[in-house]
C-alpha cells in the first residue's frame, strides 16, 4: 500500500486523521524548576492533552538528546498507556546523512515516528528505514513517500475566502499522501495578534473540516500572539504563569497573558480553548466527520461553502464586511454567534 492512501479493506491506520500536537520542550512545562521546559514537565502535562483532544505528541527540540533517556522512556511509557503517540521532530537530510543512523536508535526506544524538517527525499531512503517498525509513521514535507504531508497552505493563504478556497484544492486535487493541514510550525511565526483573534478561530473550523490529519503548535488552541518561542501559560496571575517555580527574569512574557492561561479559558465556554475542545471532540465523534474529498456550493462573494463527500458535514466560511445566509442544515459549531440566524463577517460554521 502506498504511504497516505487508504486500506483496501477499509481500515484506517490509527494516523489518518490525527491531530498531531508539536511542542517545544524547552517551553512547554518546566518540572525540575531549572527555568527551562523539559520531558518530565510534558509527562505531567498529559492529562491536559487528552482534554484537549489530540492524540499524537511532537516532540520538538530533543533531536540532540540520548534516545535512552529515562526521561523520554517514562514519557513514552506514559503517553502510550494513556492511548497518545510520540513522534520526534528532526531535521535530516537524507541526499547527505545516513537516515539509518539517526532514526533506528529513536524508533529502538520506543518513538512513534518522525515529523521532518522540510527536505526531499527522492530515493525514500527514509521511508525504507521506517517501514521495518512496524506501526511508525512519518510527516514530511517535499518529495518523498511519507505518510502525512505537512502543509502550512491555509496559513500563507491569508484570511480570504478565494484563495483559502484554492489552497486547499491545491492540497487535496492531487494524488499523493493524505495531507497534515496546520496553521503554524516552530519555523514560522505564527499568524496570530490580538486583533486577528475573530479570523484565527474561523480557520480554526476550516482546518478541523478538511479530510487528513491536522498538526497544532502548543499555544495555538490558546490563540496565543505571534512569536517563534511560546512558554506555555498554565494558570495564575503572575508571569510565568504555572511554566515554571525558578526564580528568573520572565519579563518576555507579556502581563497580559493572564487573559490566555489554560485555567482562565477553561472557565470561559467562549474561549478560544473551548472551541478547539468543542471542535476537537466532534470531529472525533460525530458521525458525519468522514468522506476524503470535498465539494463546493455557490455562496455570496468573499465566502465558500463545502460539504465532504459521503458525509452531510458543511463548514461555511464568511470573510465579507457582511453577515450572509448559512446554507440549509442544522448549525453543530461557529466560530462567533451567529447574528439574527446568519453568518457574521470573519465567522466560520460546521451544519449537518
């Protein structure tokens, strides 16, 4: 079977639709309290990732670490047990390096599989590596045989309903590997201010529709502000925000993440969080979240609606100055209240 094409018996592999969580260790949870995240800090954070909704960890920025670190072992260990995947994000360049020699050790501990750096991989020397574990899988990007194909296509589209519409036909006209649709990587700023909030939870909806896997950023389901280095805010009112107890100079982060810390949106039903959970949990449960192709309907300019094919599931996007009608159906999630029954500029929405 070609790597991203379905089973012909119809079973899906546990990555077809995954929702991929990368996380800077470094920023994400300090557990020894030396300022700086680390693996133990993740592990303790496990629980917050399966309310969350995901189902595979990225580990990010380890790549220099020993693959038989008691500490990477009882993450493992513990993130299996508790049904999530861990994959390693690594920059290889398999035309230069021996990818063997990089990746058996990893995959011999225990990793799921590989999220790789933007890099061709003409003669799939990778892929021959992988495909002697059996259950692993690699996000790529370029030419190669992956399994997902890691695409930023909806990010660099921008926040118009056109050329949202295009990227993703773009993706999804093709044959190839299922697609990993994302928003934001650790190489790229993320496309978030405080203003853009209303457009960044509306592509937020679009990305959860769309047939494939989805990879999020840690922070992006907080609709945290650009910046390349994100020290996760957990709880409190004071800076670092639960990321650490060391005693440093934390002043990088902004005072008003207070209004951004996990503990505060998860009181807040309205909150950016909340709406991840919300969509996260349907598109792992409802029934109509299937169908690998879509279809377009008219819709008023500066807007688009789709329907995934074998499914009744519609996500309607308006990026207009002006509310518009919803397509027929029943309205399962929007990104903004909907005004008088119609859709609000900068607003997306899932019907059945």
């Amino acid at each position: 079977m070609r790597q991203g094409t379905q089973d012909p018996l119809g079973e899906r592999p546990w990555w077809f639709d995954a929702v991929c969580y990368q996380i800077d260790v470094g920023a994400f949870a300090d557990a020894d309290d030396d300022g700086v995240g680390d693996l133990d800090g993740i592990r303790g954070r496990l629980g917050y990732l399966e309310l969350l909704g995901v189902n595979v960890v990225v580990l990010a920025g380890i790549a220099g670490s020993d693959p038989a670190s008691p500490a990477l072992a009882r993450l493992l260990a513990e993130a299996h047990e508790n049904g999530l995947r861990v994959l390693l994000a690594l920059d290889i360049d398999p035309g230069r390096t021996d990818p063997g020699s990089l990746l058996r050790p990893w995959l011999d501990h225990g990793v799921d599989g590989f999220h790789l750096a933007p890099r061709n991989d003409p003669e799939d020397a990778v892929a021959a590596v992988v495909a002697d574990y059996p259950d692993r899988i690699v996000i790529g990007s370029g030419t190669g045989n992956w399994h997902l194909l890691f695409g930023l296509d909806l990010a660099v589209a921008g926040f118009s309903a056109e050329p949202v519409r295009k990227a993703i036909t773009t993706v999804l006209d093709p044959p190839g590997p299922r697609p990993a649709w994302a928003m934001a990587s650790r190489d790229t700023t993320r496309i978030r201010d405080h203003a853009a909030l209303t457009p960044v939870r509306a592509m937020a909806l679009v990305q959860l529709a769309l047939p494939g896997a989805v990879c999020l950023r840690h922070g992006e389901e907080l609709g945290l502000p650009g910046t390349e280095r994100i020290r996760m805010p957990w709880e409190g009112l004071m800076r670092p925000f639960g990321f650490s107890a060391a005693q440093a100079d934390w002043s990088s982060i902004p005072h008003d993440w207070v209004h951004f810390t996990v503990e505060a949106q998860l009181e807040d039903e309205d909150s950016t969080l909340s709406l991840y959970r919300h969509a996260l949990e349907m598109r792992a449960t409802h029934p109509a979240f299937v169908g690998d192709e879509v279809e377009w309907f008219g819709a008023p300019e500066d807007c688009f609606a789709f329907r995934r094919v074998g499914s009744s599931l519609i996500c309607a996007l308006n990026t207009s100055a002006e509310p518009v009608p919803l397509p027929p159906g029943e309205v399962l999630l929007s990104s903004r209240p909907l005004v008088a029954g119609e859709l609000p500029p900068g607003t997306a929405a899932w019907l059945v």
